[in-house]
C-alpha cells in the first residue's frame, strides 16, 4: 500500500505503489558513509513490511466505525501532513512544473484515490486476509498491461510462465473449485481492482514523470495533497457527516495515515537509497503473510487451507513476473 509516485521497484505494494524516480534519476548519492548508511536497514525494512502489513487489519477496523470514502479521506489527509512537514524538515519545495501538477494529478486519482476507495469498500464484506493476498497480484497485473503499454518491455517465458502460475494462484485463493462459494464477488472483485489500479498507475507514471527532477519526497507529497483535495470534495456528495468518532477506528485512521500512507514512504525512499530497490521490493512478498496472521490472531478471521496456499503460489508467481534473464558474463 505504498503511496509513491514512480518505476523504481516496479512492485505496487501497497497499502502501496511503485517507488519514485529520484532515486535512480537524481544523481545525488546519500549523504553519510556506506558503512553507516548501512547500520539498522534490516530493523527499517521490517518495520516497513509490518505497517504495511498491518494496513489491511486498520483498514477492516476503521471502516467498521466510518463510511469507507470517509476513513479513506482521514487516512489520506494524515499521510499528506507527515509527508509536507518532513517536507518543511528537510528545506525541500513543492514542484512548481504546472505540468507535473497536473501529471500527478492523475496519479493521485488512480493510484490513492481509486484504490484507497477501493480497498476501504472492500473490506467491508470480505477479510482482511483476502484483501491483503490481493494487493499482491499487483505485479501480476503490471505484466500484462506492460506488455501493451510498454513496448520495450519484452516478456520471456519465465515471466509469462510466471503470469499463469499467479492465476492459478488466484483461482486458489478463490475455491475455484467449489463455485467460489464463501467469498463476496463485489468485494473480492474490488479488492482486485484496486491492486489493478497500481498497476496502471505505474504506467502512467513511467511514460510521464519518469525523467522529472523534483525530488521523490516532494512528488509524493504533491501527490497525496491533490488526492486529499479530490475526495474531500467528492465525499460530502456521497456521505452524511459523521455522527460519532469511535475510538479503535479512529487510531486506526490516525495509524494507517500516518504511519502506512505517510512515514512508510519516507522508510521506502530510504531503503531504495541504501540497498536498492531489488532488496526493498521484497518488501512486497512479506505484506500478504503479515496481513492473513493480522487477521486470524487479532480479529479472528477464518483461515482454510487453500487460502494460505494459494497465497504463496500468487507470490511465487509474482517473483517470476518480476525476474530479468541474467545477462551474459562479458568475455574478454
């Protein structure tokens, strides 16, 4: 559930998306010796795979007392906050490009707006489990638009090999077998649509801000201050305002905004500087295990078989997705 702004990792993670250029395009190494850049990254990626882990547990919680287009709009308001003052912190200036603006504009909508909605609507009538093993067939879906979108980007046989096993792995999840009978059509259908919604977000984002110079941090906080603008004047349309502020919701908005949709991304954009995006993308594969044990042990959702084992076949058919042919050794 990532709410970053670029093509770095490729991976949506969620609570998600795909990491920011700035990262490979500014130029700028990081500041401080390699040796202490490296010291505590294990402790920050783990604390990273866990509040975005556990997103999908505040998000079954917090629409349990708020309007799901209500609490989306709380979460993304407190994300943009934290993200502006570390902006404030760190001296660094909004994009001032109207283009960009208007770039991520677009961006906001597909890649917070839609699938926050989505995911909040979500769990409204299925588990958290479920909605967590969905948010990982984001790659899945990023193959497949990228073979239309992205010309350059040429499938080899274990990516697609790596396509059919993630479906299957879907199809797993689901009980295929028995009519898919158990499950909230509505709500897996929009649970998976929001994991799509990454995936074209990461689209978008590559064929137009690929090359921008802004930094990341304030790409990213641009982008959740213009999807805070946008659903706060969609939500008055749609819902009443609310009567009561129960306490476990509310923390729960206050968690997933600040912490997973705010302070997550400063930890990615970290992570991505000191050991690359190919070790901070994992990130993506431990986000669906911490989630389903979120939702048996707290809120004592019901695990069968097939659901734990259809999520790491979908995983296992992600990582191929996500795999590159090794290039030859140069021969001299």
């Amino acid at each position: 559930m990532s709410t970053a702004t670029g093509p770095t990792t490729g991976i949506s993670t969620t609570p998600s998306t795909p990491a920011t250029p700035d990262a490979q395009d500014s130029g700028t190494p990081p500041e401080g010796p390699a040796r202490r850049r490296a010291i505590g990254w294990p402790v920050r990626f783990a604390a990273l795979c866990a509040v975005w882990g556990f997103s999908f547990l505040f998000i079954k919680v917090g629409t349990e007392g708020f309007n799901p287009m209500q609490f989306t709009l709380g979460r993304l308001a407190c994300g943009a906050l934290v993200l502006l003052a570390v902006l404030v912190v760190r001296r660094q200036r909004l994009p001032r490009s109207p283009r960009v603006w208007g770039h991520l504009a677009v961006a906001a909508f597909i890649l917070n707006v839609l699938p926050f909605t989505l995911y909040a609507y979500a769990e409204t009538t299925i588990p958290s489990t479920l909605a967590g093993i969905c948010n990982a067939t984001s790659p899945l879906w990023g193959m497949v638009l990228s073979l239309v979108a992205l010309s350059e980007d040429r499938p080899s046989r274990r990516r697609v090999a790596g396509l059919g096993v993630g479906f299957l792995g879907v199809l797993t999840v689901l009980g295929a077998w028995q009519g898919f009978s158990g499950t909230d059509p509505a709500g897996t259908a929009m649970a998976l649509g929001a994991s799509l919604c990454y995936a074209i977000g990461w689209i978008y984002v590559r064929r137009t801000l690929a090359h921008v110079k802004d930094s990341s941090l304030a790409m990213t906080g641009t982008q959740l201050l213009l999807a805070t603008l946008q659903l706060a004047v969609v939500t008055p349309l749609f819902t009443p305002l609310p009567t009561s502020f129960p306490l476990a919701p509310l923390l729960c908005l206050i968690a997933l905004g600040t912490l997973g949709t705010g302070f997550a991304f400063v930890l990615q954009y970290g992570l991505v500087a000191e050991i690359g995006p190919t070790t901070a993308q994992m990130c993506t594969y431990f986000i669906p295990v911490l989630a389903t044990a979120a939702g048996v042990v707290i809120l004592d959702e019901r695990l069968s078989w097939n659901t734990p084992v259809g999520a790491l076949i979908v995983l296992a058919g992600a990582a191929l997705t996500q795999s590159r042919p090794r290039r030859p050794a140069a021969t001299s």
